[in-house]
C-alpha cells in the first residue's frame, strides 16, 4: 500500500508540474486539435512492444523457485510470470487492439455509400466510386 501511494505522489507531482510548465508558456497547442494518425500509431505499438516484453518473459523464463508472500502462501514463480503472460494478452492486447480499430475507423464517405447500397434492396449495384 505504501507503495502504491508513494507512486501516486511521484505522478501527481510530476504532472502537477508539467502543468505549471504548460502554464507558463504563450504558444500551448489547444486542446481541441487531435494528434495525428502517426502519432497515435506509435503510442498503441509502444504499449504493444510493452505488452509482447511482458509476453516473451513469461514464455522465455524458466524458474522453477517458490515465493512465500507476508501471509504465508507459497507461490511457484512459474504461475507468476504465466499470470503476467495472461494479463498481457487479456487486457493489454484488448486495449491495443481497440486502439487500432478506433485508428483504423471507416470514414464518412465509405460509410454513406454502405448506406445507400443496404437502403436499395432487391436490386443489385455496382458501386465504382472513386472514395478519397
């Protein structure tokens, strides 16, 4: 616990500053304009690249000790990096991989020709238009 709460002080304090940094200066970029696509594709593959670190230790590591928590349950460091192996997939992949489609969404023109080609039923078309 004290731990945790010793982390949460070191990023209040480090974003309480940063934000006085911002503060200070004329030209802040506002808040209204989206990153770019690069942008945001290189942060959701630097928290891929975390997620497969934490994936290959898991399936790399070969411990065969135990670990006796304060309460007295022994652990095999096995299942400890197996469950890391897990979190990364389960929740780091679901967040990556939500990231991407969120990246990757149809745009507006694809999605109105979608539309007008579900609305005419019974008949059939061929949709050649050029989308930018």
């Amino acid at each position: 616990f004290s731990n945790f709460l010793g982390w949460l002080l070191t990023t209040f304090v480090f974003l309480q500053l940063f934000a006085l940094y911002l503060k200070g200066r004329p030209n802040v970029q506002s808040t209204n304009e989206q990153p770019s696509r690069i942008q945001s594709l290189q942060a959701i593959l630097f928290y891929g690249l975390i997620a497969v670190g934490n994936l290959l230790n898991s399936l790399t590591r070969n411990m065969s000790g135990t670990f006796t928590d304060p309460a007295g349950v022994v652990w095999r460091l096995q299942d400890i990096y197996a469950v890391t192996g897990l979190i990364a997939i389960f929740t780091m992949g679901a967040f990556i991989i939500l990231g991407l489609v969120k990246l990757i969404e149809i745009s507006p023109a694809v999605q109105n020709m979608a539309a007008e080609t579900t609305s005419r039923s019974g008949a059939s078309y061929n949709l050649t238009r050029q989308i930018d």
